[in-house]
C-alpha cells in the first residue's frame, strides 16, 4: 500500500489528557496518522480519520519541529507541577519513515 507523507507545522504537540487519558496530564502523539494500517485499529472510528478522504493507514503527517515545541511546552507544563504523558494515543510511534525522518529532520 502507498502511503503519503506530508509535512505539518504543528501549534502544539502536547495535548491536555481527557477522557480515557484522563489519568495523564496530556497526551502526545509524534505523528498524525499510521502507515501500519490494522484492521482492528479503533483510530479508524475516530475523527483523525473520519474526515478525512484518503483511508486509514495510506497518510502519515510529519510534525514539523516537533522536538522544538514539545521543550518549550514540557518547559510550561512543567512549571504549572508534575507531567504525565501518554505516548501514541492515535498513532504508532515507531512509523516506518522515523528511520529517515529523525523526528520530522525531513520536513
Ligand atoms: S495506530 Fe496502532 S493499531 Fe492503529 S494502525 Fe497504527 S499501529 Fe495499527
């Protein structure tokens, strides 16, 4: 399967943990999208994917400068107490391109 690779300047990379997160105080996802493309995977139901055109599993967006705005953000979070980060809620971290990417060195 083909998959497309874009690259995105993200605002944030950490996101406030809600919901069945809520046990976090934020969630992070490297990348959007999943070039892995399981059957079984239950981000195929969410909006990350829902309005999007292209199937899941066929796109993966690269977080541009994400190292960069995650120090600062981690800096601010940390000020405020204690962090807490669930990994990959939406995706997997390990993505096939993250060999060339180096985090998102590509974009
Ligand atoms: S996010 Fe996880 S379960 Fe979903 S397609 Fe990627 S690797 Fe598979």
């Amino acid at each position: 399967m083909t998959v497309e690779y874009v690259c995105k300047t993200p605002k944030t990379m950490l996101n406030k943990g809600t919901g069945f997160l809520a046990g976090y105080t934020h969630s992070l996802n490297p990348y959007t999208g999943c070039a892995f493309a399981c059957s079984y995977c239950y981000v195929r139901q969410m909006p990350v994917a829902t309005f999007r055109t292209s199937e899941w599993g066929t796109w993966v967006n690269l977080k541009e400068n994400a190292a960069a705005i995650l120090q600062k953000e981690l800096r601010r979070a940390k000020a405020k107490g204690p962090v807490t980060i669930f990994m990959s809620s939406s995706t997997d971290p390990y993505q096939p391109v993250e060999y060339k990417a180096e985090l998102q060195n590509l974009c």
